[in-house]
C-alpha cells in the first residue's frame, strides 16, 4: 500500500461527495470521485493503485451492489464499503454476502466513517502483507528451490511434488539432517493449505507427560496447574498442516489419539466432554524403522498403516554425492549474503576433501561447517587449511578412508594441512610442533610464514 492510501468515492450527490471528501481527505487519504457506477469503475481500471472503494448502494442505472460485484471480480483484496440512506437489512445482508467490508446507513457519523475505512485499511495492509509472506515462504521452500541433482533425491521430490496437490496423509523418512522438515514444509507452501498455518512439531523434544496435553489441549481444571483452558496444536493448525516429526517417540496412549483424530477429525482435549472438529493435513516424519518399533511393541501397527499412505525416503546425502558440490556453493552464497560479507570460494583442494567426506550429519551438518567456516576464515578463498580439522583428518573410518595421494593434493596443500594440525595438537608451541614434525625451528618458521600460517602464541625472538 502507498504512503497515502488512494480512496474512490462513488456517489451520485454532489453535495454528499464534497462532504465526504471533507471528511476523509485531512486523514491523508489521496481521494478521487465518481459521480456514478459506470465512471466509477472507469476510474477504478484507470487507477490500479486503488486501496478502497467507497460506494452509494443508489446509483442510478447501475447500483452499488453491481459496482462491488464489478471490482470484487476484478480486484477481490480491495475492500468495498456500502454507503445508503436506504438502510434496510436484506440489502445490507447481500452487500456483506457479495463481500463487502462494511455497511453504513446514512447520516453518517463522520467519526464512525473515519474508523470504518481505517480499519477496513488496516485489513488491506494485513492481507498484502500476508500475500507478500506466503509468496517469500514458496520461494523459500518451494520444490523448485530444493537442490536434487542426484537421482534418488529427485524421486522423493517429485513424490512430494504429486502429494501437494492431495490431501493424503504423508510419512517421510531419512537419517536426521536430511531435511525432512523442508520437504514436508514444501508440500505444505505447493497444496491448497499454503494461507494457513504450518506448524512443524518434534516428538522427541516434548517430554512424554506434556506430548498429549501440546497435542490435543487442555480444558481448564483438567490437572493440577490448568488454571485455564488451552488449545491443542491440532486446533491451531486447523485449515492447514500439522507436521510431526520424530512420530517413533510419541507415547502408545498419544498414538491412541492421533489414530482417533486421523480416522475422525475431531480433537478432544484434556479433561473436556466434547470434541472439537478440526481440518488439518497430518505429514509425519522418523528416523527410526516403525517396523521394528512394532515388533518391539513401541508404535502401534494400525497407526502405522494409517500413517504409511504415501511414504517418501529422502537418501542420505552420502548416497546422493552429485548434491554435495551444489549445497556447498548454495549455503556459502546464502550465508555470504546474510553475514554482509564479500564473497567466498572453495579451492580445488578443499572442494575435493569436502566431497570425499561421509557427512554422517547430512545436509544439516553441511550447512553448519559452511557457517563455521565463514566465521573463522577471513580469506577470500577457502583452502584446506580452513576446512575444520575432523573433515580434514577424517579417521572416522580408517578403512574406506582416502589417502592423500587418492584425493590428488598438492604437496603444498599437504604439508600445510599437517603443520595447521600440529600447531594446533601443540596449542602453538614451536619446539613440541618441531619435534612431532621432525622438523628444525628455522624450518618451521619459514614454511609458516609461507604459507601464512598464524600459530597461537608469539613465535618469540
């Protein structure tokens, strides 16, 4: 909206339109005015910075009823106000079934006008504001914006991207870190749910006495420390999607629930006597297999075939290595430009080591190392010697592990790597770094300051 909202005031009288202007003008409304509903919505074509249309139900030839259907199909998020000396209830029942923001019969209060089309303002900010957040909330995490390079990641993205347009129930699985939350989020912005809420819960992070109280609310008295009534995050969700992630570690009596609700969508909370009806999306999510979790009598077989509709696996990212180089230059741009710092590259060298990594945490640990390495390293471009010391040295598995040679690093990339490593087993002591390198202080000294290395204490005299 403009800095100077932009009114168009339809009315047949003269004397009611300059009065009208009088009144709304010193507010700092930029006013233009239509003698009828046929210039009336000429001007509305013709100015499409419109904020609201103010508009007399008797018009002559054409009515104000026809000019609200006329700018409601045009430009539905303009609020329309029916002005009349006509007041009658049935036709202030059509003008507000037809969409209209409000009715006012005249006279008019001019103080009760000034507040009708501010708050009626008011709505139109909060509506463009919210149009504004859910077109950034698809850019954000919208499928187009999701790296799948790696084929195994395409599927489950183009599985996500078909249950978007349903309403059937999803269960994702994958290790931690895989981003499970951004596919369920994904499907959430893409359905027809996207203007309501999302509400993303992690079973595993609410304690088991607490789970079912979160879920399905409270009425006040149910236990000792209900001093009032609370609402569920299942009628907080109502009208969009309820993602919950960790499902394995919802208690069996929590499981009862949720099968209730899933099989009839009502909600019945904490120590209440009737059921509250809901309309929610359920998209759940585990890192565990809910086939054992069944065998070991934890998880409930008939939730599991309730939840096991449409399931989608999102690999592991060391299962998807064409990903790998992509997300890297993707969260250095994005954190690049979040801290306001110049840009970033990975060399040669450390781009080669940060692809032969297992990343165990998947693309959640990816995104973290990205981040610390922004903060401690201030050169422009990211050799090996930046990289954090367990992804340089991996010895995690010592067997699959690639030697230095296999990874094609330059001699100097190597011998700086080792000597980064023993400046910092040695907490920068010179004479016990010379003696795990094998190396005189002279040397030492010289091939730090080749590679600008910096030692943690002083090199001394």
């Amino acid at each position: 909206m403009a800095p100077h909202p932009s009114l168009l005031i339809i009315e047949d009288e003269q004397a009611l339109r300059r009065a009208l202007d009088m009144v709304l003008r010193p507010e700092g409304y930029d006013i233009h005015m239509a003698e009828n509903g046929e210039k009336g919505l000429q001007m509305f074509q013709e100015f499409p910075c419109l904020d609201l249309v103010l508009t007399d139900l008797q018009l002559g030839s054409m009515t104000g009823l026809e000019v609200l259907t006329a700018v409601k199909q045009q430009r539905p998020e303009i609020p329309v106000i029916i002005l009349t000396g006509y007041g009658t209830v049935p036709s202030a029942v059509e003008a507000m079934r037809n969409g209209a923001y409000d009715y006012i019969s005249r006279p008019v209060d001019n103080e009760e006008l000034k507040i009708i089309v501010a708050r009626a303002l008011e709505v139109r900010q909060l509506t463009q504001e919210n149009r504004n957040l859910r077109e950034r909330l698809t850019k954000r995490f919208g499928f187009k914006w999701i790296i799948a390079t790696a084929p195994s990641m395409q599927e489950a993205v183009n599985l996500a991207s078909v249950a978007a347009g349903t309403d059937v129930t999803v269960l994702i699985t994958g290790e931690s870190g895989t981003g499970k939350e951004l596919i369920a989020n994904a499907i959430h912005q893409e359905s027809s749910r996207a203007n309501r809420q999302f509400l993303a819960m992690n079973c595993a992070g609410i304690p088991e006495h607490l789970l079912e109280s979160e879920l399905f609310g409270y009425e006040k008295g149910a236990f000792t420390d209900a001093k009032k009534s609370k609402p569920g995050w299942f009628q907080l969700a109502d009208g969009g999607t309820l993602f919950l992630d960790e499902i394995g570690a919802m208690s069996l009596a929590a499981q009862a629930k949720l099968l209730r609700v899933m099989e009839e969508p009502m909600v019945y909370p904490l120590g209440g006597v009737r059921g509250v009806k809901v309309d929610i999306r359920i998209i759940v999510a585990t890192n565990e297999n809910l086939v054992e979790l069944i065998k070991k009598g934890t998880f409930r077989e008939d939730l599991y075939y309730r939840l096991h509709v449409y399931p989608i696996h999102l690999p592991p990212l060391r299962h998807r290595h064409e990903d790998i180089a992509p997300l890297l230059q993707h969260f250095l741009e994005k954190a690049t430009r979040e801290r306001g710092t110049r840009p970033r590259q990975f060399s040669s060298a450390a781009m080669r080591i940060l692809l032969q990594y297992a990343w165990p945490g998947n693309v959640r640990e990816l995104q973290h190392v990205v981040e610390w390495i922004l903060i401690t390293c201030k050169e422009e471009t990211i050799e090996v010697r930046h990289l954090p010391s367990d992804i340089r040295l991996d010895q995690s598995t010592p067997s699959t592990a690639p030697s230095l040679l296999s990874l094609g690093l330059p001699l100097d990339e190597v011998e700086a790597t080792l000597i980064q490593e023993a400046l910092e087993k040695t907490n920068g002591n010179i004479s016990e770094a010379c003696h795990l390198l094998g190396i005189s202080r002279n040397t030492l000294r010289y091939r730090i300051g080749k590679y600008g290395l910096t030692p943690r204490k002083s090199l001394g005299p």
